[in-house]
C-alpha cells in the first residue's frame, strides 16, 4: 500500500470540501480551482487500479471478480449516501419552500444504474457529487475490457490515446460550450463532459503505473524533483480555473509518479497520521458533505457576521465528519468485505 498517495486522497477530498464551503463563504479565489481534486482522484485511482489489477485480468472470470470489486467499494457507499441526500433535501425544501423533491422515474433509473454522469438531463441528478462516480464506475468498466483484449505495447497506446482523447473532449467542452476563457472553472464538466474528464485522469494514471519502475518515472522521485512536482500541482489547483486548468491532468500525473516509491520529503508529510486518517474516510468524505450542502447553501447568505459564519461552517464541517466516519464504519467498509468474499482471491485487492 502507498501510504503517500493515500494521503494525498484525504487531501483532495477535503480540498473538495473546502470548494463547496468557499461559494457559500466569499473564499479566497485560490480555492476556485478546487474542484480539480476530483482530476486529481481520476488520476490517482488510475494508477492504484492498474498497479493492482492489470496484470490479472486475464479472463471472463477475473474480469466478473474485478467488477465485482469495484461494484462492492463504490455502491453501497453512494446509494446510502444518495437517498439520505433526497431525505435531508426534502426536510428543507418542503418546510421552506412547500414542495417536495424527489427524482423523476428517468433520473431514478439513472441513479440507480450510476448512468448520472452521461449526457442524458442536462443537469445534475442525485447528490451532484455523483457524476464522478458515474464516470469513475464505467472507467473501470473499459479498463477492465482492454485489459482483458490487450496486450503490453497495443494497451499502452490504448490508455495513451484514451487519455488524449478525454482531454481533447473536455479542451472542446471548456472552450466552446462553456466558454471558460471568459466565464472560468475550465476543465469542469461534470454532468455533461465529466467522462471526458475522468477519462483522461484515470488512464493518465494507469500509464505512470504501467511505467512505474521505469527509469523516467523513477527519476520523478527524487526529492527535488517531487518537491517540484508538487509545486507544480499546487499551482495548477491555485490557477482559479483558468486556462492553466487544461494542465491539471498533466501536473497531478507527475505528481502520482513522484510519490510513487513512497518516498521523500513530500512523500513522509503525506504519511503523517492526520492525513492517513483523511485519505481511510475520505470516499466517505467526498459523499457525507454533499448529503448537507443544501442547508449550508441556504443557511450563509442569512448569515450576518463573520461569528456566525464560522460557526456555520464549524457545525457544517462537524456534521460532515461524523457522517462520513458513520458512513466509512457502517457501509463502506463492511460491504467491501463483504463483496471481496464473494470473489475468488485471484487478484490482489487495491488499497491506496
């Protein structure tokens, strides 16, 4: 297990977290990239699962165990997490508003069948965090495909290609149809072209894993190179969503192959326990906090004084943290047990 990257997963989530509350709050504007930590758990999650499972997907039954897998860590987890978002959504909005919400039998069959992310609404379908689980899930799904129909040489170009074309995608989606260049948050497609993104972080990943022992990423984690590294990926997150966004990708795969020994200065700060505590929850982070937005987001603009928003954000970070330790204890973990013993043990189980 990576403990470094590990780490720096806790770090995203709640860099996520921080994103969200900073729309309500007036935040700094170097928070206004922070939504490119979810490019940074593309790529993460690319190189955890190619180093684990790439090498043995070699039939119909790896394949079923694989999906099985990945099925058992993200679906109990998000469909849990989902309707407790339409519960809570409802305790607001009928008290306030006099309506009740809840999904149309099209976006109940898409939240269900985590198609969400596809271009199918126009806007955002359950929990709005959910797209990239959509994405991520249906990732796993191609990925798992071309490990089983290729090869060393003709899978590496296949990952290559399908990152390039990702990011070609989302490149045409921030510049033409969300025009970004004028409007910002570039490279932020989410319930339209958020497979393109994961698409393009994912397989970047994939391929530093696939070349994790070669010399040229090796060289990577020297110490000041990986200091450089992320550097570099700070400043990327810290662009506020401009053009240098398009980078992210790039930046974040760097970063990943520069903690790829779990070594080196950046690597032990992420191996501190606060962090490894982060990076354990930080699946669950990523979907308790979205369950309470929608209090948050009424509850800010009525609050008046600098006292009482800290309060609110002290109360909302507090409730996200006990919701998602409640949510890791009784849901995630569990149920990943419990899916990894439905599955022979012919591939090694991804951790980081």
């Amino acid at each position: 297990m990576n403990k470094s990257l590990e780490g720096v997963r806790g770090t995203a989530a709640l860099l996520v977290v921080a994103y969200h509350m900073g729309g309500d709050f007036n935040a700094p504007h170097a928070l206004d990239g922070g939504y490119l930590a979810v490019d940074l758990f593309f790529v993460l999650s690319g190189f955890v699962i190619c180093a684990a499972y790439a090498n043995h997907i070699n039939d119909g039954a790896d394949l079923r165990n694989f999906m099985v897998r990945r099925f058992g860590r993200l679906y109990p987890a998000y469909i849990v997490s989902t309707f407790a978002y339409f519960a809570l959504l409802n305790l607001v909005s009928t008290p306030l508003r006099g309506e009740h919400v809840a999904p149309t039998s099209g976006e109940l069959a898409a939240i269900l069948t985590l198609t969400q992310s596809f271009p199918m609404f126009g806007h955002f379908v359950g929990s709005p965090v959910t797209w990239s689980i959509s994405s991520e899930f249906y990732v796993y799904v191609l990925f798992g495909a071309l490990c089983l129909a290729l090869r060393g040489r003709a899978r590496v170009l296949a990952f290559a290609v399908l990152s390039a074309i990702g990011l070609a995608v989302a490149i045409y989606q921030s510049l033409i149809v969300h025009s970004c260049i004028t409007r910002g948050a570039c490279l932020n497609g989410a319930f339209d072209f958020g497979y393109a993104r994961c698409l393009t972080g994912f397989f970047a990943g994939a391929l530093v894993a696939n070349y994790r022992h070669h010399a040229s990423v090796v060289a990577f984690t020297r110490p000041l190179t990986q200091m450089l590294a992320f550097a570099l990926a700070v400043a990327v997150i810290c662009s506020a969503g401009r053009a240098t966004a398009f980078a992210a990708p790039v930046a974040f795969a760097v970063l990943v192959a520069s903690l790829s020994s779990d070594s080196g200065p950046i690597a032990r700060l992420f191996t501190l326990r606060p962090f490894q505590m982060l990076g354990a929850g930080s699946y669950a982070l990523y979907l308790a906090h979205d369950i309470f937005r929608p209090y948050l987001d009424y509850l800010a603009p009525h609050a008046a004084t600098a006292a009482t928003r800290l309060a609110l954000a002290g109360a909302f970070l507090a409730i996200s943290f006990v919701s998602a330790y409640l949510l890791h204890v009784a849901v995630e973990n569990p149920f990943r047990a419990r899916f990894h013993a439905w599955t022979p043990r012919r591939a090694p189980v991804a951790t980081a």
